[in-house]
C-alpha cells in the first residue's frame, strides 16, 4: 500500500512538473517568438523537465515496493537510466515539436536544430523507454493490463472487455498525433491553422466504421453465422438483442477496410468544405501520415495479445525488450491466462507492423516527398501509401497466427493486400498519364534534359527487376499446387513475388513515355 501511495504522489509532482514545462513554452510560441529570450525559456523548461526526471524516478521506486520487488543492481541501473533518457528527450522532443511547428519569426538556424532535437528525441525516447521497462519486466505480472475498468480499474483480457481498450487510446492517440502534423504541413501551405478540423472529425469515424464493415465483410461466414447472430446487451437494466456485426465494443476491425473508407469520405468532405484548395496537397500529405497512427495503434495489439504471428522458439526472440517477449508468450485466442509454452512466444507482428509503417513514413514522406519530389507528380506520394502497406500487409499475412486471419480460408486480407499494391500502382501511372495529357492539350508540356536518360535507364532497371520477379514466380507457382491454408508455402511465395513483379513491371508506363519524349527533345520550356 505504501508502494502505490509513493507512487501516485511522486506520479502527480511528475505530471505538474512536465506540464509547466510545456505552459511556458505554450506560452512562448503565443508571444510569436518576436525578440523572445530563448536562453531564459530553454532554463525555465530544462528545469521543468529535470524536476520530472526526478520524480519519475521516485516514482519508479514506488512501483518497487507495489510490486513486491527485490531488483538486483542491474535491473535498477536500467530503470534509472532509462527513466533518465526516456523522460528527458520525450518532454524535450514535445517542446521543441511545440517550438518548431507553432513558432512564429524563429530565427532559420534555431527552427532547424529545434526539428532535428525533435527527430532524435523522440527516437532515443523510444529506445530509452524500453530500456526502463526491462528495469520492471521481470517483476511485472503477465500477460498485462489491457485496459481500464470502470469498476475494476486495470484489467487484463481474462478479467473481461475492459469499458476502455488500450487498443481504443493507441488508435485514439495516433490519430491526433497526426492531425496535429497534418495541421501544421497545412499551415506551411496556406499560412492558417485549422483547416483540417471538420474533415478529421468526419473521416476518423468514417475510418472506424469501414473498418468494422471490412472485419464483418471478411468474417461473415465464419464469425457472425450468415448474419443470423444475436448479441445480448445491457441497457438501464434491461437485456436487447443486437445484431452481432453491429457489436463493435466486442473487437473486430481491419485497418484495410477502414483505410478506404475514412480516405473516402476524408477527401469528398474536404472537397466539399474547401473549395479553391488542391486536394492533391493535402492527399501526398495526409495518407503516409496514417502510417503513422497506425504504427501508434499496433501496440494496443501487444497489450491486447492479438494479431500476433505464429509460435516460435523464445530464444531466438529475448534481443528484444524483456516486457516484450514475456507479454508475446500470451494470445487472446487461447483465453490470456494460457502461456503458449515454457520456451515459446507468439510473433511479435505487432512491432514488425509499426516498425515498417514508420520506415514506409519517411521514405514516403522525405524521400519521395522531399528528395525525389521533382521526379514525381501530386498525388504519387498519396497513391504511394496504398503500395507501402499492401506491400507490408501481403508479406505479414502468412506469418499471423490463424485465429487472426480473416475469411473461412485465412486468405481474405492477404488478397485485400494485392489489391492494395496494384491500386497504388495503377493509380500511379495513370496519374502521370492524364497529367502529362493534360499538359500537351494545353500546350505546357515540356520535357527536362534528363529524362532521355532518366527514362532508359528506369525502363531497363524496371525490365531487370520485374522480369526476374515474374520469372521467379511462374517457376515457384508451376512446380507446386496451391495451399488450401494460409502461411509461407511455395505457392504463396510464388504469387508474393508475381503481384510485386507486376507492379514493378507497370512502372514502364511512366519510364517508356519519359524516355520516348527525351528522344522528341523539348517541345516547351
């Protein structure tokens, strides 16, 4: 008792701490930044972030004495420091993600090292976060909490549906992340913040609801018994019968169906709503920012021990975070309370998902968006995130555990993910080509120096690689038959390698048509 009472105080004077911090620098960018005192701010908010460490800290040796631990001193060298290094680059990556993204009149030099302290805080907050856990992993009781209870308070799957999932706050947090990213990328643009408030409000639910559609559309005959399923609630004392697929407090939902549908509505809406404002803007940069919520929102599936992979030898796996592998060893398929063996866990995917989400980020986003910006048309970085995660979602698929893949066959996302890549890639060229028509027929067209070269070597490289994918398949595809389950067979690998040699091979659509005008020379400047 002593334990959790030290705990929450120290918990409290943690959370006042940090949060002045973020106040004067709240305050700071509402002065516009004008012949404002950076020396004294940046005192004022070390200080502030100091005074959390320590708190933190304190507190963490209050879970100690809650958990009943006796930690030896490497365990409590890795709590310390971790705590350290996770809580002082995170309040510093938030103050200057403040600084840079709402300051006014930053001198050019400050705002670039204020992004690139940003970048690396947040980054070394993650690595350093974990660090901190294997400092408690071993004294945790698991599988953990998955939510919050009204009446129970922390919960874990074998206690029952939690009133509030982590999954739900993952998801929740993600999202305004984004927005706020989102907003500010606008606001570069146009100069005003806000002009994404009403279509965030309408597109997230939008995504949430296409989301359940696509689980209840891929589950329909296996889960919900052809619609003839009946679920009993609770309302002011009296027990309703509500159709199974509308049940959504019971889990079930499919990024891939959801994606579609708030994309959808997000983009009629802001059509609708900002006339004059080119969508293609905000398309390329809006949709890799959802990978970002997306990687934000796996980890609810760790806390939830769901969508994991199959089982695999634990020993391969303790590289990574204790609190990991240990929570891996439980799947809500089983009932939580079952460990899957003494030596076993379940594939992470969780963390391969997030992982390759926020690496599909920055290509996305700063190599294409920014480097290779020239090269591409408005709307290719956009088109590009339907690529990225069918890509992802096409080659983790036959590693999920089967009581997560979708359809009587498990085959059900694992094709919704082909769809993907080829959408994206469709979508692609057929962009460059109405654009480039559109240009001629308004006589704008123009071809650039490079791209004689640009274009044959783009259309030999794609020749090469696709080719050699294709080839590949048609020889993996034709000595086998296909398998009637899910997973990393000869055949599945086959048609991996066909769907992503086709995509490569539609590039020439684009290379050819560059290499061909170079050969025409320039016909406008």
């Amino acid at each position: 008792m002593l334990g959790m009472i030290l705990s929450i105080v120290f918990l409290a004077l943690f959370a006042v701490s940090a949060a002045v911090g973020i106040v004067f620098t709240v305050l700071a960018v509402r002065t516009q930044m004008i012949e404002f005192n950076y020396k004294k701010l940046f005192i004022k908010v070390g200080t502030s972030i100091a005074l959390a460490i320590a708190f933190f800290i304190a507190a963490s040796f209050g879970f100690y004495m809650w958990l009943g631990a006796a930690p030896d001193a490497l365990h409590i060298v890795e709590l310390v420091v971790g705590a350290i290094l996770f809580i002082g680059c995170l309040f510093t990556a938030i103050n200057t993600f403040i600084l840079h993204y709402y300051g006014r009149n930053l001198p050019e030099k400050l705002d670039k090292w204020l992004f690139r302290i940003m970048l690396i805080g947040f980054t070394v907050a993650v690595f350093a976060l974990f660090l901190y856990t294997n400092g408690l992993a071993p004294y945790f009781t698991y599988p953990l909490p998955n939510g919050i209870n009204f009446q129970k308070g922390l919960v874990t799957p074998d206690n029952g549906k939690p009133n509030i999932a982590f999954y739900a706050i993952c998801i929740l947090s993600g999202a305004i992340l984004v927005y706020f990213l989102a907003d500010h990328k606008m606001y570069q643009e146009y100069g005003q913040h806000g002009i994404l408030e009403s279509t965030f409000f309408v597109a997230f639910p939008a995504g949430i609801l296409g989301a359940r559609i696509g689980f209840v559309i891929g589950e329909w005959a296996t889960k919900f018994d052809y619609g003839r399923a009946m679920t009993t609630i609770s309302l002011f004392g009296n027990d309703i019968k509500v159709w199974a697929p509308l049940a959504i407090w019971e889990g079930g939902l499919t990024i891939l169906g959801g994606a579609i549908v708030g994309i959808a509505v997000g983009v009629i809406w802001y059509m609708w709503r900002n006339k004059g404002k080119s969508i293609w803007i905000i398309f390329d940069i809006a949709l890799p920012l959802i990978l970002v919520a997306q990687a934000i929102g796996r980890i609810g599936n760790f806390f939830n021990c769901e969508v994991h992979g199959v089982v695999q030898n634990v020993d391969g796996w303790k590289w990574l975070p204790e609190i990991i592998w240990r929570n891996a060893q439980y799947s809500s398929a089983l009932g939580a309370a079952n460990l899957v063996g003494t030596n076993q866990l379940y594939v992470p995917l969780f963390l391969i998902e997030a992982v390759a989400n926020l690496l599909g980020f920055f290509v996305l986003a700063h190599l294409f968006g920014r480097k290779l910006r020239k090269y591409l048309e408005f709307g290719d970085v956009g088109f590009g995130y339907l690529i990225w995660y069918g890509l992802t979602r096409l080659f983790m698929e036959p590693l999920r555990y089967g009581a997560f893949n979708m359809g009587s066959d498990g085959y059900w996302s694992w094709f919704w993910s082909m769809a993907y890549v080829a959408a994206g890639v469709l979508l692609i060229v057929g962009n460059h080509i109405v654009r480039n028509y559109l240009r001629k027929k308004n006589n704008t067209f123009f071809v650039r120096e490079k791209d004689k070269k640009v274009g044959l070597i783009g259309s030999i490289a794609i020749l090469a690689v696709g080719g050699a994918l294709v080839a590949a398949a048609i020889c993996l595809m034709s000595t086998t038959t296909f398998a009637p389950v899910m997973g990393y067979n000869q055949f599945n690998i086959g048609v991996m390698f066909l769907v992503v040699g086709i995509a490569i091979l539609l590039g020439l659509g684009i290379s050819v048509p560059t290499f061909i005008n170079g050969l025409k020379g320039q016909t406008n400047e």
